[in-house]
C-alpha cells in the first residue's frame, strides 16, 4: 500500500494506491479536507495543517476499508528552488568502461554547489550525459570512454520549511516516508512520455502559489514558483463585489469564468444578503472581468520566465494545465492566447481503482504522489536486494566478482 498525502493552502488530498492480484496499481481510496494552516504553501499553522490532514486520510481509509501508516507527502512554496549543474570525472574503469562508480562520482561532483545553511537538497534528477564530447546519452553504464559528464536538475527547498511539514505528518500519527515536489508529482501523473521528450510546460495551479516546470528532451529543465493561485481570484471577488470570502469561492467555483463565453451567458448570481438584507444580483459578465485580469497576470509572469529559458528546443508539447485552478472555464483559452502555445488541461492519467473518484486536475499531485512513491519503493527494495545478495556471497564469489570488474 502507497500513499499520497498533497497538503496544499486550501485544501488536503489523501490517495491510497494498492497493488491487485495481478501487480497493478489501483486507486482504492480518496479523501479531501479544507486546510487552513498554509499560506503560499509554507505552514504557518501546525495544529490546523495536522487536523486537516487527518481528516483527508480518514476519509480515504473509510474509502478503501484500510488502516494508514506511512505517506509519501509533496512540498511546494515559493521556498522552492530549482538550479542546472554540470560535474565531470575521470573514468577508471578497466580499459575505461564505465561503472556504477563513475556514474555516482559525477554525480557527487555535479551536486557539489553552494548551497545556503537554511537550504536543503530536495531532488537530485539526472538530466544527460556526455561522454567524450558524445551528449544526449541517457544511460552511460558500460560505456567505453575516458571523460564523463553530467547534467543535472538540483531542486533545493527551506530546512524549516521541509521540517515543519514533516512534524505535521508525524503530530497527525503517520509516518512520513519521504518529501516529493508537488510539481514533480504532477507532473508524474498527468504528463505523456511524448509530451516530456518534446519539451512542455506543466503548469500547477493551486490555492496559493503557481508552480511551473518545464520539462526539456525528457528531463525536469526549470523549476519556478510564483506566489499567486486561486486564493487571489476569491480575494479580489471578495472585496471588489463586498461579499465574504466563502461566498466568493462558491461564486468563483460556480460561476467563475475568464474567457468571453465560456460561461455561456444565463442569468444573473443572486448571493445572499447579510444581517437580513435583500439578495445582491451580479451579472455573469463582472465576475468575468475580475477573474481575467488576476489570471491574466499570473500567466504573463509565467510566460516572462519561459521567454528568459534557453532551451535546446522550442516546446513541442505546450503548456499543460494542472491543479484546482485549472478547472476555471476558460483558463485554457486564455493561457493559449498568452502563452502562444497549444494548451491542454491535464487530469490524472487512469491508473485503475476509483477512476471517476480522481481523474481531475484537483488530484494530480496526490495520484503522481503515489506514483512515485511506488517507484521509490520498488528501486529501494531492489537496491537492499542487490546489497543482501552481496552480503550473503560467500568470500570466494564476493572475490571472483571483485576480479570480473576490475580485469575483465
């Protein structure tokens, strides 16, 4: 059993992923609760942020009729950092064949930057490597060569920051097995091999923040946060039309809209009067003009870092739409006509399980959540497989092996 725990600003999203009889991976619990205890996707309420979490998985044990121990959980924030590194090494391998050695040292030397005391490395994702001048090689092992290269993808996030979230899930009585970045997850499941390769956009938007990541021949390439999400468009209904913010939500929910026509027109909102007054009716059309220009300004300083990026290749995949956010009608026009890219809102690819209970953009990080944590497993398992297995060699063959990769 996997699961992932998306703690975002305004809402918490608990998925419970199983494997069946046959190996596969299926959704078998979902589970949401309001949250309240983040604010731009940094905890500033500890005992809020617990209670909210222990609801969402509560909710989805009741779903899948499980008990919950450990989780995989995202982290996001405008703390999120992402920088492009390069480490080169010597290769010493016999007649220069390159081993699991020589690629762990140029990692180690790619990952070796200054990074400040209250900054930790969140991800570490090889880009590509080069040997002997040879680029765009994805898989370096056994390889003959004398030079080897790395591009890496080093994502680093605040110390307190990661700790506070981790002492969330540990106060709530779970465990947290390890943190993913929020986009990363996303992106995991709702972005195509296809999409990767050719180099897209993923766009996440959430209650707080806008998380992007730009993914370029195959790899994580640029990792950006902007500190505006959907809590700024119930912000600005809220003050310009004076109403509460619970109704601006619902208003922005229902009837929100940021393309001309994408509503369809119909009648006017009727929001209820406070301390006994009549209904307040607001035509369709205003809610509209306050909803575009917040979404508008979010995506032109998202389009003002692409335009700064210096990519191999122009992003033959588009820009991809993801998170609460992206369900508002009319967000995919719009990021279209700025963005001047094809746009497409993306869902959770179907995993099996609970399909219709996931597949929207509201869950991807959730859903890639346990995506990843199941391949984190998987190669941890194989990883004290491979250590046990040498363990339990007898001398000679530990020896015999020893002699294969350093004569033969």
């Amino acid at each position: 059993m996997v699961v992932g725990l998306d703690i975002g600003t305004t809402k918490v999203c608990a998925v419970i992923g199983e494997k069946n009889d046959n190996g596969t991976l299926e959704i078998t619990g979902v589970g949401t609760s309001p949250s309240t205890g983040l604010r731009k996707g940094v905890v500033v309420n500890i005992e809020a942020t617990l209670q909210a979490a222990a609801s969402a998985i509560e909710a989805a044990e009741m779903m899948s009729g499980r008990e919950v121990y450990n989780v995989w959980t995202g982290i996001g924030g405008s703390h999120i950092d992402g920088i492009n590194s390069r480490g080169v090494v010597a290769v010493t391998g016999k007649n220069r064949e390159i081993t699991d050695e020589d690629v762990l040292r140029v990692l180690e030397a790619a990952r070796a930057v200054v990074i400040p005391m209250d900054r930790q490395v969140l991800e570490l994702i090889p880009q590509s490597y080069i040997v002997d001048d040879q680029k765009g090689i994805r898989n370096p092992l056994n390889m003959i060569g004398v030079r080897l290269e790395a591009e890496i993808h080093i994502i680093t996030c605040s110390v307190t920051s990661a700790q506070n979230l981790i002492k969330c899930v540990n106060r709530a009585g779970f465990h947290a097995q390890g943190l993913v970045l929020q986009s990363l997850a996303a992106g995991r499941a709702v972005l195509t091999e296809e999409e990767k390769e050719l180099g897209v956009a993923l766009v996440d938007m959430g209650g707080g923040t806008t998380d992007l990541l730009v993914y370029s021949e195959g790899a994580p390439y640029s990792t950006t946060t902007i500190p505006a999400g959907g809590t700024q468009v119930t912000s600005d209904i809220s003050i310009i039309k004076n109403i509460s913010a619970d109704t601006a939500e619902k208003i922005k929910l229902e009837a929100g809209s940021c393309w001309e026509g994408a509503c369809g027109g119909g009648e006017d909102i009727l929001v209820p009067g406070v301390g006994g007054r009549p209904p307040l009716s607001i035509p369709r059309g205003q809610i509209e003009e306050i909803i575009r220009p917040r979404l508008e300004e979010i995506f032109c300083m998202l389009r003002g870092t692409l335009d700064k990026l210096v990519l191999s290749r122009p992003l033959g995949g588009g820009v991809v739409l993801t998170g609460g956010g992206s369900q508002l009608l009319g967000a995919a026009e719009l990021a279209s006509e700025i963005f001047r890219l094809p746009v497409r809102v993306g869902a959770p690819l179907p995993v099996g399980g609970l399909v219709e209970e996931y597949q929207s953009p509201a869950f991807a990080t959730a859903v890639g959540l346990v995506l990843e944590g199941c391949d984190r497993e998987l190669q941890s398992g194989m990883e004290r497989s491979g250590k046990a297995r040498e363990r339990g060699m007898p001398l000679f063959g530990r020896l015999t092996e020893w002699l294969k990769r350093e004569f033969f």
